[in-house]
DNA sequence: GCCAACGTTGGC
DNA sequence: GCCAACGTTGGC
C-alpha cells in the first residue's frame, strides 16, 4: 500500500466537488513523472492526500483513495479538449489517468505553511524547492504524521 | 500579476 | 546531444 499526494486548483476541481461526485478521473496530467507515479506506482486501495494549490491557503484538504488501475486518459484524443495531445494516438496513448474516489475532508486545512514549520517532514518532495510535481508520493512515516496533525 | 523554477521543444 | 527559447506551475 503506497501513499500519495494529488494537487488540485480548487478553482478547478476542489475537495467539495470530489464529495459531491464522489469518483473522479484524474485528467489533465501531461508530466511524465507524474504520469509514471499514476501508472506505475498506484494500485486500487492506495490512500491520497488531496492538496489545494494556487488558492490563498495553498495545503491539504481531504483524503481520496486510488479507485481504479491506470487506463489511457480520454482527453489526449479530444481535439476539443485543452489536454488534447496530438503526438499521442490510440493505439499507444501518451497519457494515463487513475480515477479518484472521495475519502473525507479533513476537519481542517493542514496548510504548506504548517507543514513546512515541521523539521521531520522537510525532505518531503512537496516541500522541495521548486516541485511542481502534481502527482508524488508520501513516505508512510509522513503521511502518519500528518494524519496526526489534523 | 510577478517571477523563480523547471520541463519541453526544436534548431543546429 | 547541446542549449536557447518558450510555456507552465504555483507560491507569494
């Protein structure tokens, strides 16, 4: 069992809209490590911190568990689509996606802020300098404590 | 809105 | 294979 870290716009798609639909596919994600991460490394089951980004207080909001194996991301074929691919075909898509199914809310945001106050997380990719990375994973041990934070 | 950091693209 | 140009991310 492996544990994540998913970012979202909350202008986009937010913790509230994960509740609401319950199960969501993660589309969108055009970075190969990211991509890898979701194709590679998440099984079904697997637990995620769901992140908010780009907002006033940028932190993590909810839970959501891995729901499905990787398949190919619908959006890359969909010329109408802003995640439209050209490069990427059918017969071997580019991009992969998982979907997302809602866990809960946390009874509040543990903010980048606080977690960046924390020495034992430091090493954390989401606090490293310059991650842009939207899709990473969290060491059990941190992802604990976190969960303890709350 | 700014800009640092970083990934991707494409000319050579 | 190098690297400049460009686009994007995301905190502030």
């Amino acid at each position: 069992m492996n544990h994540w870290l998913m970012k979202s716009e909350p202008d986009a798609f937010s913790i509230d809209d994960l509740k609401r639909k319950k199960q969501e596919a993660w589309d969108g994600v055009r970075n190969y490590q990211a991509r890898n991460f979701m194709r590679d490394g998440m099984r079904p089951g697997d637990k995620v911190f769901f992140y908010h980004s780009n907002c006033t207080t940028p932190g993590i909001v909810g839970i959501a568990e891995v729901a499905t194996d990787a398949y190919p991301d619908p959006s890359q074929f969909d010329p109408k689509s802003k995640y439209f691919d050209p490069g990427s075909s059918r017969d071997n898509p580019r991009w992969t996606l998982v979907d997302v199914k809602f866990v809960k809310k946390l009874k509040r945001t543990i903010s980048l802020d606080e977690l960046k106050s924390h020495d034992a997380l430091v090493e954390m990719p989401l606090l490293r300098k310059g991650n842009r990375l939207s899709v990473m994973p969290v060491d059990a041990a941190d992802w604990k404590y976190i969960l303890a934070l709350e």
